[in-house]
C-alpha cells in the first residue's frame, strides 16, 4: 500500500489540470485541511481557483504551491500515460510528478502530521495554492497576495515548493529569483521599392547600431547572490515575404533577466537612451513580470538547512538560478521566501517523474521547518 504522500500525489495527478482548470484537485486539500482544523477561504479571481488557508496564531509559516500543470503533449510519447500516475524502478511518473504536485502532497501530509503531534501549535501555518502559476499567474498568487496586503495579513516564512533540486534532494534551494521585463519594440521606417532606396527608409538598416549596442551592454555585473544581468533577442521579424520591397516596420521582442543590481526603471531609461542616440523613430510596450527577490539570511533560510542537514545529511547551496515564480509576488509582502522541492531534471518534459523516497523524505524536510518554526 502506498504512503500517505504518495497516495496523495496519485490523486492529484490523476486530474488533468491544464492551467488554469483545476479539475477538482482544490477541493481535495481543501477537505484535508479542514479535517484538521484549518479555516480555508477559497480566493477564485477569473477563471483562476485559489485558496488561503490557515491554522493557528501568530508568527506565520506559509506553504505555497500551484495544482495546474503543464500540458502532457503527445501521450503516446510517454511511457505510461500522463495523468495515470504509475510507478516505475521506486519513481512515480505522471504529469506534475514534479512540478509540483508532489511537493503539495509532501506539503499536506507534513501539516497532517505535524498538527497531529502539535494540536496547540503556538504560531500560525498557512496555505496558499493557486491554480494559475504555469500560465498567465494573472489570477494566481499576484491577486491573492494583493487581497491579503489590503487586509493587512502577514506572513513571515513562506515555502514555495517549486522544484529546486539538482542532483539530489535538497543540494539547492533558491532563495532568491531574478527579476524579469520584456519589451516589444517596433522601428519605424518607411516601406518601398528595393531598386528605389533613396524613396524608402529600411528600419532594418537604420537599427543595425541600436542592435549591436544592445547586445553587447554590460548591464550590470551581479553581486554576491545574482549573476549579471542578462539580454536576450528572442523575436525578430521584418519584410513582407516579398524579395522587393523595403519593409516599413522591424519588429523586436527582447527580455532581461535582471538583478538586484538594477530596477526595471534603470533598463527602461537606458534602452530609450539608446534608441535616442541612434535616432530611432519607434514605438515600445513593456512587460514586467516580476522583481528580482532576495532572502539572503534570516530564520526561514536557517531552518531549512538545518532541517535538510538532519534529515538527509547534505549541505546545501543556496541559489537565485532559474526563471521566476510565485515567490516573487510573496516576496512583495516583505516574507522571507525559498524555494524547495525535489529534482527539477524531468519537469515540464515527456515522462516526467520524482523519486518515491525523496517525496517522502521531502515531507519529512517540511515537517521538521515547521516545528523548528513555529513552535
């Protein structure tokens, strides 16, 4: 018979919830934590299902986490079909093994545990899980997180249980995210007859300069906790499909990675500076998706190391590798936030999967963060 994590983590797979349709995978830890005395306020905005869930008074240790998942692709690529949870050589494979409906499970049945040996635990535990983090996260965590700072809810701690391990469970968490903005940056020129350039302008030609400079800026050079701030030409498109005409418009999508180092205002500035030197007529639409964060010291870090050490022996690394999360909107609330979960090797791919053991060991690690917090 399955473990209490790994029956858990079977049910919610076994639900096939392509962000941000939850398919009833709410509603089930919804049910277990009011078992145990959890007061769960369901949080719906759009299309989107949250909850806030709590337990509890006083200093609080959150646990977020999201039960939408990625779509599986082709099934008859998979092993086993995707939301068939199976396991196979002790991994359970199925889409959101990893990403993160085994950390859920894990996050769950560490509170069912806990609460069972600690019914009158002195701090607050809470939970918040959304069902819109691998898509738009328009509707997600960024709206609960505004509903609960216009009430004046604090959370001190918060766990997020995206997938930060690398090579085993627990040699990294991330306890710091860099920031991201995207720009859609349209030149303009003026369309024309190849034969005739004196009658066109080639917005190709004319931002040939911006786009060296842009490419090769040192932006910043990271510091102690972030690498340097990165940029990356992800879309380019100009020209009719026509060899003979000059095009009127080039069209540049680019997207910074940024640090603690620089704001998304800084970026802003510069890039217009840029494209004033260079004498560029253009129009630009940014998007920014989230602020670098950083939780460099503090009990929530501690404890999760401690906890790791005792349980799994290893010492850990702390990282702001990767793209953005949740963590980022919870972040905002002045939260100590990290990010712990198991092996990201498999995730968002065919087969995905996640060891047995280390979702189980995975509970384990949460439940001891809890006692060392708030208790």
């Amino acid at each position: 018979m399955d473990c209490p994590v790994i029956q858990l983590a079977k049910e919610l797979i076994s639900r096939p919830s392509i962000s941000p349709d939850d398919q009833g995978c709410q509603a089930l830890l919804t049910e277990r934590l009011q078992k145990i005395g959890f007061t769960v306020e369901p949080m719906p905005f759009g299309h989107t299902l949250n909850f806030w869930a709590h337990r509890g008074t006083g200093t609080t240790l959150a646990f977020a986490g999201h039960t939408d998942v990625v779509p599986a692709g082709n099934s008859e690529n998979w092993q086993t079909p995707p939301f068939t949870p199976t396991i196979i050589n002790q991994h359970l494979y199925g889409r959101g093994a990893a990403d993160m409906k085994g950390s859920v499970a894990a996050m769950i049945v560490a509170a069912e545990r806990f609460v069972e040996k600690h019914p009158t635990h002195q701090g607050r535990l809470a939970f918040l899980i959304t069902s819109d983090e691998e898509a738009d996260a328009h509707d997600g965590t960024v709206k609960v997180v505004e509903a609960l700072i216009q009430r004046n809810e604090t959370v001190d701690y918060c766990l997020v249980g995206e997938p930060s391990s690398q090579s085993t469970l627990g040699d990294i968490i991330k306890n710091g995210r860099r920031g991201s903005i995207t720009a859609d940056l349209t030149i303009l020129g003026t369309q024309g007859h190849v034969a005739y350039p004196h009658l066109a302008d080639n917005p190709v030609h004319r931002a040939a300069a911006f786009l060296q400079a842009l490419t090769t800026t040192t932006w910043d050079n990271g510091n102690a906790f972030f690498p340097a701030t990165t940029m990356q030409i992800a879309n380019i498109h100009a020209g009719t499909g026509a060899s003979n005409v000059i095009p009127g418009e080039l069209f540049i999508q680019f997207n910074f990675r940024f640090s603690t180092e620089l704001t998304d205002t800084v970026i802003r500035d510069r890039v217009t500076e840029m494209l004033s030197h260079y004498g560029l007529e253009y129009k630009i639409e940014w998007s920014l998706s989230g602020q670098p964060f950083l939780t460099d010291s503090g009990k929530l870090v501690s404890a999760t190391l401690q906890a790791i050490q005792e349980l799994t022996g290893r010492t850990t690394e702390l990282s702001t590798s990767g793209g953005t999360s949740d963590g980022r909107f919870i972040a905002q609330m002045g939260t100590q936030v990290i990010e712990l979960g198991p092996l990201n090797a498999t995730i968002h791919k065919v087969d995905e999967c996640v060891s047995v053991d280390d979702l189980q060991q995975l509970a384990l690690i949460y439940e001891r963060i809890m006692e060392l917090l708030i208790l």
